[in-house]
C-alpha cells in the first residue's frame, strides 16, 4: 500500500469533517473504484458549495446548519491554503476557486464568505484585478 499524497489526506480530512462533502468525494471514489483523485474530488465539490449556499439562504434551523456548514469548510480551506503545501494549494486554487464561476448565481455569496487568502487570489486569477 502506498502512502496518501497530501492532496488526497486533505480530501479524507474534508470527507471527515463535512458529512455532505463526504457524499460527493465518496461517490466519486465509487465511480473510479476507490482510486483517489483528489482535484476531481475537489472539483466535485464546487457544485455541492454552490448548492449549500443556496440551502443557506433561509432562516430555518436547516438554512442555518447549511450556513454552519459551509462557512467551515471555507474556513477549512482558507486555514490551509497558502501555507507551504504546493500540493494542497494547487487542489484549492485550481480545482476549487478556478471553478467558482459554475456556481451561478450563488457566485457572489460564495465569494463575499471566501477568507483574505483567497478572496486575494481569486482576484487576481479569476478577475482580472490589479495587485
């Protein structure tokens, strides 16, 4: 057995902190016989955010743990991103914030809880904006 890459321990560590997370990386596992690809997993949850985010957009109790949710995985993201691992940084900005933009309409509320990290290279890679 070989040891896990550190793009395919952060997508366990995301899998076991986010249970609706885990739903999508576990299918994908599924869908390519438990080999783990970490920026298809990743990519995958582009999608799910977008889809929490809207699920956040209510004031019931479940509007509210989806708002939970996501917000911790961004944090999750933002904590990791930028901070010496290539590896990781790559799956986030390229598997992750590159895809942003297939959100659609929850593209901007997205964006507005993304960390300073983040926001700053979205910015400047997705948007075009002066450093």
């Amino acid at each position: 057995m070989t040891a896990l890459d550190d793009g395919a321990k952060f997508m366990n560590q995301i899998a076991g902190a986010f249970p609706g997370a885990a739903r999508i990386i576990r299918a994908q596992r599924q869908e390519v016989r438990g080999e783990i690809l970490p920026h298809m997993e990743m990519s995958g949850l582009i999608s799910w955010a977008g889809e929490t985010y809207a699920k956040s957009r209510g004031t019931d109790p479940a509007s509210r743990r989806a708002r939970r949710e996501l917000e911790r995985f961004l944090q999750m993201l933002e904590a990791r991103f930028e901070t010496g691992e290539q590896e990781v940084d790559d799956l986030i900005a390229v598997s992750f914030l590159e895809g942003l933009v297939q959100t659609g309409e929850s593209l901007p509320g997205l964006r507005a809880l993304l960390g300073p990290r983040m926001l700053t290279w979205y910015r400047l890679a997705c948007e075009g904006a002066s450093p």
